[in-house]
C-alpha cells in the first residue's frame, strides 16, 4: 500500500463518504470492483494532502482510520463523475 503526500493536484469535485466499519470498507470496495466501473478512484483526506487507492482494502482501512471523519472519493479519470453504488456511503 503506497500513501501519496503533499501530492499536488489541480481543484477537483469530491464526494464526500462516510465508511466506518471493515464490513462497509469491503462492502465499498466491492461496489467500485463490480467489473462495470473502468474510471480509477482515489480516497483523500480533507486537505487534499493524502490519497490512497480506493479499491484497495488497505488503503481504504487505512483511510477510515487516518482520516477520520473527512474521507473524499475523487475520480482520476472523469472529474466529478462517481457511480451511483457509492451513493449510500455518501456523508
């Protein structure tokens, strides 16, 4: 698992999550690995100063724990598009 820091990125659109526990983290990544989705993703703290893959279980825990309540999904290759599976760990 590779966390990036101080990455600099231009402004993006975000969608801000809520995943608490492992079994919404594993319920999650499912949603964005269901084999329709072919956009890549990216969860970030709220200063936009960390990123990690958000289809990896790793990063996605290590996300929910370091980042608390301020977990923002980013779309790597449509700014500001995000499937609708993902709605229901919307903030």
């Amino acid at each position: 698992m590779s966390v990036q820091t101080n990455v600099p990125v231009a402004p993006h659109i975000r969608a801000h999550l809520r995943i608490v526990t492992q079994s919404e983290a594993v319920e999650f990544i499912n949603a964005l690995c269901d084999g329709k989705i072919t956009d890549r993703f990216d969860l970030e703290n709220f200063e936009s100063s960390q990123r990690v893959n958000a289809r990896s279980i790793l990063g996605v825990l290590y996300a929910t724990a370091e980042f608390k309540d301020e977990i923002y999904l980013v779309n790597l290759d449509n700014d500001g598009s995000f499937p609708a599976a993902i709605d229901k760990f919307r903030a």
